[in-house]
C-alpha cells in the first residue's frame, strides 16, 4: 500500500511563526503551502517552496477566505464570481514562487472554512473547481472526502486525492464536523494514531455519533498548526510504515 502524507505549512505571517516546517518537512512527503489569505506573506511562501524543494516533497497551494485575523476559519459571504477570482490570486502567487525557486506546484487544496463549504456545497465546488481547472489542468485537488468536489473534478478533468484528517471528527455524510462542536477535534495522541490504523485497516472512520463509515483515502493530512504536531507525525510516519504502507507524495499517487 502506498500512501502520502501532507501537512499544511508557511502559516506565519510577517514575524509570526506558526507550527515547525521544517521539522515536518522531514516527516511528509506533500506540502500544502499557505498563499497569503488566511495565513503567509511572500517572503514566508518563497521560503516555504525552497525549503520544499530541499525535501523533494510535493508543493501544493493552500487556498482560503481573505481572513488572516481569523485564520480563515470564520465563514463569509462572498459572490462565487469574486471568490474564484480569490482562489486563481492565490494559485498565481504560489505558481509564481514555485516558479523561480523551480519546484512547479503539483496540487493544491481549499483551507479551513472555505475548505469546509466547498466540500458541501456543489454550486460552490462547481465555479471554485472550475476556476482550478481553467488556472492549471494538471493541478491535482487534495481534498477531504467530498461528493460535490469529485463532482465538479470529474466535470473538469481533475484529478483527486482524497485525504484523511486524522485529527479531525466526521458526521455520517463523511464530512468533517464543525470545529465549533464539541469533540470536531481531536488531541489525543492514542486516538489519532487508532483512526489511522482503522482507515488502514478496513478503509472506514468512526463517525462522531459513532458510526462506520466508508472513507477512499490516498492521503493523510497532519495539521502542524497543534501542540506536539511533529512528535505525532514521527510517530504516525513510523506507526504507518510499521503497518507496511510506503508513504508517497500525490503526484506519484496520481499520475496523469
């Protein structure tokens, strides 16, 4: 079994640092790189793609809500036009980094609350999804579990990786609970790391009302934005492996 671990990364912003990227660099083999909007500046997304590219692990952009005080966790009310309009910026930026450092972009993947909408809502996923296509074809989309997302993929010839959240609790449509709810995510180390043998195992997660349900997952996705998020991902990277997985970065996963 083959399988990529991707972490979200380059979420400082000016002379804030948030999680250890470089650590983790040295764990995952796909980097979802922050482009400014909820998270980033240009000199973090510079460094951030070089230190990549030292890694020889997959760039991808991380695309959110215009929303760097909320970390672009808070919902808001765009047009979907202005919005895709949001998604190709920030595509362009990171493309535009990736290209002088020359470590060409290999996926990308939508951030916190607008992550959460696209994932359920199918107009949304079908303009944003669109926007992608039309910016790059090759892009891969790294997603969590989204019948909307696959939809409009499918339409427009986009490849998905459908990633777990290993920390993160699911309702029975597969989707991820609200952070705003008790138990949307989880700390425990023990737990986490019981999810991940599960997907493994049988392909399913425990949903947070405690149902099993089906997940198709290639990745797995380690937020490093938590305490102890490098020592939880040495340990999964080494728990996976142990199960005899061959952790592998998405665009070898997805080859077009």
């Amino acid at each position: 079994m083959r399988i990529d671990l991707n972490a979200d990364l380059g979420e400082g912003f000016g002379p804030w640092t948030m999680g250890e990227d470089q650590a983790l660099m040295q764990v995952v083999s796909s980097a979802n790189v922050a482009c400014g909007f909820h998270a980033g500046d240009p000199l973090i997304m510079d460094a951030t793609v070089r230190q990549a590219k030292a890694a020889a692990i997959d760039l991808g952009a991380h695309v959110g809500y215009p929303d760097l005080q909320g970390f672009g966790r808070r919902a808001m009310n765009i047009e979907l036009r202005e919005l895709a309009t949001y998604v190709v910026y920030q595509l362009g930026a990171l493309a535009g980094m990736a290209a002088v450092a020359g470590h060409p972009m290999t996926h990308m993947s939508f951030h916190g609350a607008l992550g959460n909408r696209v994932a359920a809502d199918a107009q949304m996923a079908e303009v944003l999804v669109r926007a992608v296509a039309q910016f790059d074809p090759r892009l891969i989309i790294s997603s969590s579990s989204s019948q909307a997302i696959e939809a409009a993929a499918g339409k427009h010839g986009l490849r998905v990786a459908t990633t777990f959240l290993a920390d993160r609790a699911y309702d029975e449509h597969c989707l991820l609970v609200p952070r705003g709810i008790p138990g949307a995510v989880i700390k425990d180390p023990a737990q986490v790391r019981q999810r991940v043998a599960q997907l493994l195992q049988d392909g399913t997660v425990t949903t947070l009302d405690g149902k099993r349900v089906k997940v198709d997952a290639c990745s797995i996705l380690l937020h490093g934005d938590t305490p102890g998020a490098v020592t939880l991902a040495r340990d999964l990277r080494q728990f996976i492996e142990g199960q005899g997985a061959v952790i592998t970065p998405i665009s070898q996963l997805l080859r077009s």
